[in-house]
C-alpha cells in the first residue's frame, strides 16, 4: 500500500510541475509576443517619420531648384531614388 502512495505521490508531483512549466512557457510566450508587437508599431511609426522628412526634404530641394532656376524634367526616377543631372 505504501508503493502505491509514494506512486501517486510522484504523479501528482510531476503533473503539477508540469502545469506550471507549461503555464510559465504560455506566459513567456505571450511576453515575447507583445514585445514582437511593441517593436513593430515602433519601427512602423520610425518608418513613416522618415517618409515625411524625405517627402519634405523633397519639397525643400524642390523648391531650392525652382529658386536657382533649375527645370524640373531634369530630376527622374531611377529604381525609385529621386536623381538631379546637372
């Protein structure tokens, strides 16, 4: 009767460690999740910062050009980078 005891015992044991190990890595998990989803909208946000300052660098330069008397149908595109010939 006491074998049986100290079996059920150690199955009780490892089925709690068990839960808890499996509760802990669902947590951590969820942790790294969020963290993965912080880090996105924060190079998203970083990534649309830029788009304005070189949308508005653009217009600066655009209208530099236009002040110095440069014609526009100079400036072409070129795998997608703005290029000024002189």
């Amino acid at each position: 009767m006491s074998e049986v005891s100290t079996v059920e015992i150690t199955l009780f044991v490892l089925g709690t460690l068990l839960a808890i190990i499996g509760f802990l890595a669902v947590y951590i998990l969820n942790s790294i999740k969020e963290e993965i989803k912080d880090l996105k909208d924060g190079i998203s946000e970083i990534n649309q910062d830029l788009r304005d300052g070189v949308t508005g660098l653009d217009r600066r330069v655009t209208t530099v050009e236009a002040h110095l008397g440069f014609s526009t149908p100079s400036r072409r595109k070129s795998n997608g980078h703005a290029e000024v010939s002189a």
